[in-house]
C-alpha cells in the first residue's frame, strides 16, 4: 500500500527523484561511449571465442551419427538423420549419416549438443549475421556440400 503524503511532503519526494535521475543521466553523460561502427568494422571486429553465433559442422566425416546431440537439445531443433550399413571391413554393422539438420530460428544457444558430442563433429561458429526475409531459410543442413 502506497503512503499518504502531504502537499508538502509529495513535493519533496518529486525533487528527490528528480535529483536521483539527474544523477544517474549525468553520470552516464561522462562515461565513456563503447558502441561499436557496424557494418563499418567488419574487418576489423574481433568477438569473444564463447560467442556462440551458428552451428556449424566443419568436418561432416567426424559425425557417427550417434543422436547424442539430437537427444540434449531442449528444442529439438537438431535432428540427425542415419541408416544402417555394413562395414566392409570388419563386416559389423553401424550408423552412417545420411543428413542432419538443424532450425537455427529454434536454437536457443545453450551448446548443450556441442558439449555432448564424443568426436566433437559440430561446433558454434562466430558468424553473427543470420537475418534472412523467410523462417524456412534458417533450417540448415550442416553435412551438405558447399
């Protein structure tokens, strides 16, 4: 419940706020200023090494396609699609992927697939311009030819 006040008193606490915003503006009038020139620094941006901006799958050969990744992401925008084949060589079966997939409009970032990943297959690249005019662009295929 909000306190009654006077005349007098509803005055005071209006000066005293105002005072406290002035505060806060004027001390942030003289700090100094970090925004940044883009797209002008393109050449010369350097972002933190844990900037998390796309996944990418640099070496598709790495991937067993074993799900682990598909498995703990809370989102379910990972999915890996794989068959069965027979090794020539040792004539045991195991997975070979086929696809895999991945909705960077549902990502939330949290490198929870990255992290569970045993060959280290996929990683977060620092590729930060993912604006596109329509939603089905941002559903990539990692393991496709460029």
């Amino acid at each position: 419940m909000e306190q009654k006040r006077s005349y007098i008193g509803s005055i005071i606490h209006g000066i005293r706020s105002l005072t406290t915003g002035f505060k806060v503006t004027g001390k942030e009038f003289f700090t100094k200023k970090v925004t940044e020139e883009y797209p002008d620094n393109r050449d010369t941006l350097e972002l933190s090494p844990r900037f998390r901006g796309r996944l990418v799958m640099p070496d598709p050969h790495k991937c067993i396609a074993c799900g682990l990744c598909q498995i703990n992401c809370p989102n379910d925008t990972i999915n890996v699609v794989s068959e069965m084949v027979t090794d020539e060589e040792t004539g045991r079966k195991r997975k070979r992927l086929i696809r895999y997939e991945y909705d960077l409009g549902a990502c939330m970032f949290c490198q929870l697939c990255v992290n569970s990943c045993p060959h280290d297959a996929i990683s977060f690249s620092t590729s930060f311009e993912n604006a596109v005019y329509r939603r089905d662009d941002l559903r990539l295929t990692l393991n496709e030819e460029k």
